[in-house]
C-alpha cells in the first residue's frame, strides 16, 4: 500500500456480500483473494496479484461501491486543508495499527475518497506496473463542476492538467497527472452523467482482452452499462456493475 504522497494507492470495494464480490472480481479481473486478520471485529479481504495486495473488500450492508484512498504525508492535517477548501469528513482520522491512519472525505463536490498516511513500519513489496492485468489502469472523476474539482485535487495533492479533450455533447475531459509524468496521464474528470445521484470515482482495472473480459462480466452475473469502446491512445474499455450493484470499469490494449 505503500505510495509517494498524493497519489491513489488503494482500493477498496464495499459490498454486501464479500464471498460472491471476491469470487466475481477473481474470475473477471484475475486477482486472488486472501482473508486478514480480524481488526476490531472487522473482516478484511485483500485482492492480491500473486501475493502483493492491490486492492481490499469489506462487508458493508446496504451499500456497493468502490473507493479510493489517497497518500498523504499528515492525515490530520489534510483533513484540516480539506474542510477548509469544501470538502467534508466523513470518518474522522483512525488508525490500523502497524499499517496505516486514514479518514474518509469528500470533495465539495461531493465524491468521496480517502486519505491515508503508511505506517513506516508496513511491508511495501513491489507491485507489478501497469498496464499488467489486474492492476488499476485509471481514475475517473464524474463530477458537477470539471473546474472546480481539478482546482480542489490540485491544491490538496498537487495534480497538475494536462489537456482538455472536446467530447461534444459530453462536455469536455480533463486529463490530470498525480506528479509521475506518464504521457497519458492518470486519469480523467467529465461531467458526471444526469442520471449519477451524486459526484463519484470510478476505476479501471487491467485485463487481458476486452471482448474475453465482457463474457467473463456476463458469465459472473455482472452487467455491462457501456461499451466496449475505443478511447483515445489505442485501448478499449466497458463500464461494469457487479451483481451486488457496485458500479467498475474495465481497460485493455485489446480488443
């Protein structure tokens, strides 16, 4: 989980049924899932490339969604810089003893994430790169004001713009950087679509072939809300609900 500061570093899936999500995003995206120790009562499940985590899952009733969490170098003191510049706390800041301090918050906007600190302490192993399968290829942000938001994302952890692409009636998409200089970026802001209750991330995650991956969606009894379809650089992706209802995105160099 460790990561250099504002940058994603993990995801987390809130579902409310861990056994089916974790046998779902297995056979769709390829992870493995390995059960934690128990902290505070709470299971945890880690969604593993080999043996190193990229993401986790937790039993939440009554709520599916994926959320991502930021590193920071000062937990509290961005919780202060946050609420100062809009954003809301949702969680105040709570810390998993040898592995990290986070809070859960969202942009004044209203989409949620979190920010975290690493435990010094906590084993780092090296993560494969994208673009291997299983690993997360992007971040989109689906939100009710493009400029106001990369100026929040800005302040707070530093991202920088890269372009604006003109989508027609969509509006338009801003390309950002989270301080790594990759020519594509990390991710993307839009619009977010009418029917979005709320500002909200979604997440790309690497697989081998989109075509293989939409059957294995379908198969799983996941739904398929758009795509596939050909973005700018050469890949293609679909947007995903799980049978539980969290909302997922998927991206491959093929079709």
């Amino acid at each position: 989980m460790f990561t250099p500061k504002g940058k994603f570093g993990w995801y987390e899936l809130m579902t409310s049924d861990t056994k089916a999500a974790g046998k779902f995003y297995s056979e769709v995206v390829g992870w493995t899932t390995q059960e934690m120790p128990s902290t505070g009562g709470m299971e945890y499940t880690t969604f593993n490339i080999g043996s190193v985590g990229l993401a986790g899952m937790l039993k939440m009733e009554g709520h599916t969604s994926w959320i991502g969490y930021i590193s920071v170098d000062d937990v509290d003191a961005h919780i202060q810089k946050i609420v100062e510049a809009g954003g809301k706390l949702w969680r105040p800041a709570t810390d998993v003893p040898g592995m990290l301090r986070f809070a859960v918050m969202s942009d004044p906007q209203g989409a949620a994430f979190v920010v975290f600190t690493p435990d010094p302490a906590m084993p780092s192993p090296q993560r494969p790169e994208p673009p291997t399968p299983g690993t997360i290829g992007w971040h989109e942000l689906y939100t009710t004001d493009i400029e106001a938001g990369f100026d929040f994302y800005s302040r707070m952890f530093g991202w920088t713009k890269l372009t604006d692409m003109d989508m027609g009636p969509m509006g338009l998409y801003r390309l950002f950087d989270e301080g790594d200089h990759k020519q594509m970026g990390d991710g993307g802001m839009m619009a977010k679509a009418p029917h979005m209750p709320v500002s909200c991330w979604g997440f790309y995650f690497n697989v081998d072939s989109i075509n293989a991956a939409k059957s294995r969606v379908e198969a799983g009894g996941g739904k398929i809300l758009n795509g596939p379809m050909q973005v700018p650089g050469g890949g293609w992706i679909i947007q995903c609900q799980d049978p539980q209802g969290a909302m997922f995105n998927l991206v491959s160099s093929k079709e």
